[in-house]
C-alpha cells in the first residue's frame, strides 16, 4: 500500500486504476479530502443525467455531503458551446467568449466556405450509392486540404476530416479516399462513434479493448510528428473531447435537418483549434452538402462573418504560407544566394540608472494658470489614460478624494509613453514636486478640488506628459561614438517563418522559396530585383520569430527607442550589399530610420572589409517615374542612394 492510501486508510478494490497505488473513485468518496473541487471539460452536456461523469460527480457530491455535511465546495464547467439544443444560452453561464470574437482575435481558424460559382460546379448524384451521390463534394474537399498540405508539410500535416451520417458510410469514404488517392493511402483513420458521438466501445472482449486503445491512442497522437494519418473519417466526434489542431478541411455529408441535435459550432469545432500563434490569421475550409452548409451558416445570426472564396482546380490554398529556404529547388546554388549580415552592438541605448538625475527645477516652461470653477464642476474630475481611453471618474461628495491616487496615474502614463519597466518609486517624488511647486507658478494644494480639476484639464496633462518625456529622454538615451561587431547573420541559417496567406513571387534570386511582401509596392520591387542583371542574390527581410529578423535599433521622433526592419538586401556582382528600403508614404519616423541606416552602413565599413554595405532609399512615388528605364540595379543605387 501507498503512503498516499495509508493515510487516507483505504485500499484499491480490483479492477480500479492502481498505476500509483490508489483508487482514486473511492478516496474522493472517503469523506477524507476536505473541500473538493470538480472542473469540467467539455460541459455542453452537462444536464445529461445518463452520463458515467454525472452520476459519478452526483455520487461523490452526495457522499461527502452523509460524510462532512457539505458537498462539492465547487464545480466549475468549461465547454465552447455552453448551449442547448436549441441554441439559448445555460443559465448558468457566467463568462461567454462568443465564436464570432474568438475569429475576430485569432484565437481560432477563421472558415471560409466555397462561393457560389464553386458550389455550383458540384451537385449529388445517384442517391442509391453514398460515394457516387457526394463524390464531387469528396474530391473538392480532398483538392483543398491537397493544397493546405504540400504547403505546409515542412511544419505540420495538415488533416481531412469527413462527417458522415453513419459508420457504414465512415467505411465507404474511408476506402474511397484510400483508393483514389495516392498521398491517402493507408493514411486514412476510420472513427466509429456511438450515438452520443464518443468512441464506440465495441464488444468486451480482450481484442476488442485493445483495439479500442489503439483507435483511441491514434486519435489522440493525431497532429504528433510520428502520426502516419493524414485523413480521419467518423460519424460525430463532438461529444468526447479531442484537441487536434491540424485539421485544416472539413467536408460534411450529413444531412443536418432541423432536428439535429448538434449546434453549428459543434460541426466545425473540431477543425477550428490553430495550429500556430495568435499573430497568424488560420483558415478552416469548409466543403459539404448544400444542407450542411446551410447548417453552419446559421452562425450568421450570432454575428460570424464567413469568407466565400474560389475553390478546386488552379485556386489557392487557403493556409499560411511558409517561407523557408528553398533547398527543394535543385537549380539554386544556395551558397551564392546566401548574403552575410553583420550584428552590431547598440550605438543608441538607454541607460535607465540616469533616471535619478531627472531634474525637475531645470525644466523650462511657461506656468500654467490656476483657472477657477463653479462648484457644480468640482464634483466630476474625470481622468483619462495617455491614449485617451476613460481611466476613471472621480466625485466628490462629502470627502475629497486621495490625491496620491491622482499622482500615481500621472507617474503610471509617464513611465508608459517612456517605455519605462521600473522606476515609479524615483519619478513619483519629482512629480510630486512639479505639481505641487512649479506647475502653475506657485504652491498649490493637491488635495484641493480646484488643484485636481485643474489637473484633469487636457493641457495640464499634456504639458506633464510632455515635460518628463523630454527629461527622460535626454538623460537615459545614450548614444555611443563606437560600435563594433559582435557576429554575422546567414541567410541560410534563417529559421522557416509562417505567415498570413498572401500575395507572393517565386524567385530564382532569393534563397527562399518564396518572397512576400507588406504591399504591392514591395512586390513590384522584388521583381524588379528578380530580373535586374547584375543583382546576384537578394532576400526580403521579416520580422518577429523565423525568417531573417534583422533589425537596428534608432531613436524615434518621439524620443522613444524602437527597431528599423529594412526592407530587402541586395547583393550584386561586383560583391555590394546594399540595404534596401522602399516607402510609400513618408513620416518623421522614416526619415530617423534612414539617417539611423545611413550611419550603421558606415560603421560597418569601417569595422571589417569583406563586404562593402550601402544604403538605398526607395519612394514609390520617384520608382514610378523611373521604373519603365532601369535596366541594372546600379541605376538604383545611383538614383537612390542616401546622402
């Protein structure tokens, strides 16, 4: 015996789950564990009283309560569709996360369902034969996920998933696919269902259970790197819990009449887990039935927006698009498409230990006035945050409020428009000292209503904001005469980089498989950059995680630290990088990062001689003009050139 099951002086009873010693149903009914707790996954069927779960939840509630006079201390339910049937919301519902926001942010795949010149190019057939009445509604979906996973394979296996009405149609599908296409075969898992959609249980004995294990392992292992499957075919799926994220097509061939006893969510859940980060925008496609996808489109009147796009034969697919290094293409010499980028220690940085030396009475700046107000203005202050949304509103009743409040918020937005991480304890006093002393040219009374309602006031906050900005930035942003290099950057140890299905150029010249740009303008460089003669090599920069992630830090016009991304390197033959940036629409900011460029090109030169690096400045609005003449990128380089 455990020490776990001496303690509670209980012993397993046979047949119980004994891996660590314990019978866990009968120590949670023991009465020796105070204050149970139950969470629930996959609550939707929560009223369904002929589940094992309940009664078993049930039986242990009511055992504690003989034993302790009390019950569960607290059973929370979590589930995606806390709905009934018939789509009205559990009561008892405290917290909802509606599908319609989930697509909004991210969180899940976004479906996009076939328009309508795709849905009429297929049609059922002879309804005596499942597979020939759905077989255009199969192949449709089996072109799509195709696409999705040539696309993808380098990173994930994406899955097909057909829903079918019952588990003699699952195998009719399951063989179908098999045998009509090669990339299915033997990739194809069949998933019989029971009536309540969980796994079907099969007989009892000793072969049937170790079937079941396997099925159910497969099930679960599906999205792993060692999962041959590639494909799952079942009847529901919905009830017992499964959290595959690589199914990227779902086709159903079901007929969802209104009395279905599903919920449209429910159809498509499955397929709607992300397979990457809430910074790439997914998409589910979903084929089926003209009933079934009446069926999910239902979801309109809880406010999902669906995507119709083109589907089948010469469309594109609809997942991520990866960028990685194009080592499939025999033909590209990747040595000579690589272009070795420097990595600079900081010439600009901050040095927050200046932050004592902020210096308030060395601030230069006309007082403001101390205006007077009626008493009825006295009771409404209301203060809002630096981008303006409504922090919080203050009335003054029979006590005044705690102005140190007042100064936190002040010294809270400071630190914010400063991108400041700590040093609230040394700021609070020097404003403090602003308010208090200078800010109106005499001392005022912060705890006065007159002093916070004038301190509410946008000119007064501006005129705060702005005053320790300007101290701060001057203080703590460093920049240093030197530089050096601390390493260099290949393009050919770039990691692959998922990104949003888009636009994009094959290209002989880069060392990637594909080239993307922000906007048409960099596309039509990248082409440019394609056919140019004496461009040897040139690769698009990216930033976030994967991909080339190549920046330099500069001082924005605000004063604030930020990264500059360029936006492509060109190598040419006579052996120059040059890194080249191209803007539509010119802010301050862009004219920092150019000046910042210009400089790091020039440290770099004078810190190694392998390579010479040049800067190159691209307006769409002079590339316009000049782009039908330029036959070489010297041109460029000589039009464009910075400085």
């Amino acid at each position: 015996m455990t020490p776990e099951t001496q303690f509670l002086g209980v012993k397993p009873k046979p047949g119980a789950d004994t891996s660590k010693g314990l019978d866990l149903g009968k120590i949670l009914r023991s009465g020796k564990i105070q204050d149970l707790v139950a969470l629930n996954d996959e609550a939707h069927h929560i009223h369904d009283k002929s589940l094992a779960w309940f009664k078993s939840l049930e039986d242990i509630s009511n055992r504690l309560l003989l034993k302790n006079g009390k019950g569960l201390a607290l059973q929370a339910d979590f589930t995606a569709t806390p709905r009934h049937n018939n789509g009205a919301i559990f009561v008892q519902t405290i917290s909802d996360f509606p599908l319609v926001e989930a697509i909004r942010y991210h969180v899940v795949k976004s479906p996009v369902l076939p328009d309508l010149e795709s849905r009429q190019k297929i049609q059922e057939k002879d309804p005596s034969d499942f597979i020939e009445k759905y077989r255009d509604f199969i192949h449709l979906g089996y072109l799509e996920w195709e696409k999705q996973y040539e696309e993808l394979r380098s990173l994930k296996t994406s899955i097909l998933f057909l829903m079918t009405s019952n588990t003699k149609e699952a195998d009719a599908a399951a063989a179908f696919l098999e045998l009509n296409y090669p990339l299915l075969k033997g990739k194809v898992l069949t998933i019989h269902t029971n009536q309540s959609g969980g796994i079907k249980e099969g007989g009892a004995s000793k072969k049937d259970k170790e079937a079941l294990d396997k099925l159910r392992k497969a099930a679960d292992d599906i999205d792993a790197d060692h999962s041959r499957y590639r494909a799952v075919v079942s009847v529901l799926m919905l009830r017992e819990g499964w959290d595959v994220r690589n199914v990227s097509t779902i086709v159903g061939l079901r007929p969802y009449k209104s009395e279905a006893k599903i919920l449209p969510e429910q159809t498509i859940g499955r397929g709607l887990r992300k397979m990457f980060g809430l910074d790439v925008p997914e998409k589910l496609v979903v084929v089926g039935t003209r009933h079934f996808l009446e069926f999910v489109e239902t979801l309109k009147s809880e406010g999902v927006e669906f995507q119709y796009s083109p589907m089948g034969p010469g469309t594109r697919t609809k997942s991520p698009l990866i960028i990685e290094i194009d080592s499939a293409d025999p033909t590209k010499d990747l040595d000579a498409l690589d272009i070795a980028l420097p990595i600079l220690t900081p010439r600009i940085q901050r040095e927050y230990r200046n932050l004592e030396a902020v210096d308030v009475q060395a601030m230069r700046f006309a007082p403001l006035t101390l205006k007077t107000y009626p008493p009825d203005e006295l009771k409404n202050i209301v203060f809002k945050d630096i981008d303006d949304q409504f922090s919080h509103e203050t009335l003054f009743k029979d006590h005044l409020p705690d102005h140190r409040n007042v100064l936190g918020f002040f010294t809270k937005g400071i630190m914010q428009d400063s991108r400041l991480v700590s040093g609230f304890d040394v700021l609070y006093p020097k404003v403090e000292t602003l308010l208090r002393e200078r800010l109106f040219g005499e001392t005022v009374r912060l705890d006065e209503p007159r002093t916070l309602k004038n301190l509410s006031e946008a000119l007064t906050k501006d005129t705060i904001f702005k005053l320790f900005k300007k101290a701060i930035d001057e203080l703590t942003v460093i920049e240093k005469g030197e530089t050096v290099i601390r390493g260099w950057l290949s393009l050919k140890k770039a990691r692959s980089k998922v990104v949003d299905n888009q636009a994009f150029l094959i290209a002989k010249k880069s060392i990637f498989n594909k080239v993307v740009g922000d906007n048409a303008f960099e596309l039509d460089m990248a082409a440019a950059l394609e056919r140019l003669p004496d461009v040897l090599a040139f690769a698009k920069n990216s930033m976030g995680e994967g991909g080339v992630n190549f920046f330099i830090e500069y001082q924005k016009e605000n004063g604030n630290l930020a990264f500059y991304y360029a936006d492509f390197f060109v190598k040419t033959n006579d052996g120059k990088v040059f890194i080249l940036e191209t803007k539509g629409r010119e802010d301050l900011d862009d004219v920092r990062k150019i000046q910042r460029l210009a400089t790091w090109c020039a440290d770099v030169n004078g810190l190694q001689e392998r390579f010479v690096f040049a800067p190159v400045y691209v307006k769409q609005e002079d590339w316009d003009r000049r782009r039908g003449d330029v036959k070489a990128f010297a041109e460029i380089a000589g039009i464009f050139k910075v400085g």
